[in-house]
C-alpha cells in the first residue's frame, strides 16, 4: 500500500500535473508553503468524501478543469490573495481525492491507510519541492519560459483529462 501510495501522482499525469502547478503557483502567488499542504490535506478529505459515499458527480471532469485552470493562471502568472490560494487548492484537492477515491472502493483498511500515507507523503514533497525551486529561481532570466512553458503541460494535461471525462477522447 505505502509503495503504491509513492507512485501515484508519477502515474497519474493530471495528478502529478495538479500537484506541480500547486506548487508553482503557489510561489508565484507569493504564498507560503501551507497552501500547497492544503492541496494535499484536502485530498485526503476528498477521499474520505468519496470513502463516506457522499456522491459528488462529474468529478473526473472536475479533476480535468481544477487541472486546467491551475494550469491557465501559471500561464498568466497569477498573484492571488491567501484566502483565494487556499480555496482554489482546497476545492482542487477535494475533487481529485474525491476520483481518487473511486479508485480505492473496496480495499483493506491497513493497505489503504499505507496508501494514503504514502500519497500524502509524496505529493506534498513534491509540492513543495516544486515550491522551494520556483522561489529559488525567482531571479534566473529564464523563469518566466519556463514557468509558462510548465503551465502549457499543466493545462494540457488538465485539458486531456477534462476531454476524456466528457468523453470527447
């Protein structure tokens, strides 16, 4: 459970793409680390959503567009408020633990609390790795390519994702 905790943002694209453009966008937000941490938080709660039979419709599709649009505002560099940061990957985690949470239905309880740990363990350093770099490099000449340019994959995965939950793929 704890191992396969560890590999699934690297096989889950959207996930792993939702995670990197947290992290980024947190940094360019000028917000703190704790944000991308309630990205992460948040995921957990979505799988407990989804693990209490709460229906939430569509999410797969929500997945895509939470994705897309954290991909858009990397693009555009956006700064926002604390308040707005926190909402925005409260939501964006809350519908991606929610789908997640599809995938775990049924499972062991000691193999899935592995899983979950090992989830939560991953994402955030990875978030907050991402986080870290972004605001290290806030004075390398390339930055802003490159930042746009990850925004693009960001939102394309977002996009690829939004496409196949509507069935247009």
């Amino acid at each position: 459970g704890l191992l396969s905790g560890f590999g699934h943002p690297v096989i889950g694209v959207d996930h792993l793409a939702a995670i990197v453009g947290v992290g980024i966008l947190a940094a360019i937000a000028g917000r703190s680390a704790a944000v991308v941490l309630a990205f992460s938080v948040a995921v957990m709660a979505g799988v407990g959503l989804h693990l209490g039979q709460v229906d939430l419709p569509a999410s797969e599709l929500f997945v895509g567009l939470t994705t897309l649009l954290i991909g858009a505002l990397v693009i555009a560099r956006q700064t926002m408020g604390a308040g707005l940061a926190l909402l925005l990957f409260a939501v964006a985690g809350l519908v991606h633990g929610y789908a997640l949470g599809e995938s775990i239905v049924g499972a062991e309880a000691s193999p899935l609390v592995a899983y979950l740990l090992g989830l939560l363990v991953i994402q955030s350093a990875i978030g907050v790795v991402v986080y870290g770099a972004v605001r290290t490099l806030a004075h390398w000449p390339a930055r802003t390519a490159g930042l746009t340019a990850v925004g693009v994959l960001v939102a394309l995965a977002g996009g690829i994702a939004t496409a196949s939950a509507a069935g247009l793929t």
